[in-house]
C-alpha cells in the first residue's frame, strides 16, 4: 500500500514501476497452466 498525495506525482510513478517489476517477477499464473477455471469452480459451489 502506498500513500501519497496529489502532489507526489514522481513518488506515484515509481511506485507503479515498482508494483508493476514485482508482478513480472512473479510471472504467469500457476492456477491457469493446471487448466482451473475458477468462474467454472464458483458456479459448481452454488
């Protein structure tokens, strides 16, 4: 979480290319190469 005000336009950017690096580095979903659709998984509960 990141706090900032309107003011901190140069904090706001870094913070998205920091959160965006992380998501890369974590890669593709796991749950989407074992074939799950969770929406299919939700449906089946009801």
């Amino acid at each position: 979480m990141y706090w900032l005000s309107g003011a901190e336009s140069e904090k706001f950017v870094k913070s998205v290319e920091d959160a965006y690096e992380k998501i890369k580095r974590e890669g593709p979903n796991p749950i989407k190469k074992l074939g799950i659709n969770i929406s299919e998984k939700k449906e089946e509960s009801l």
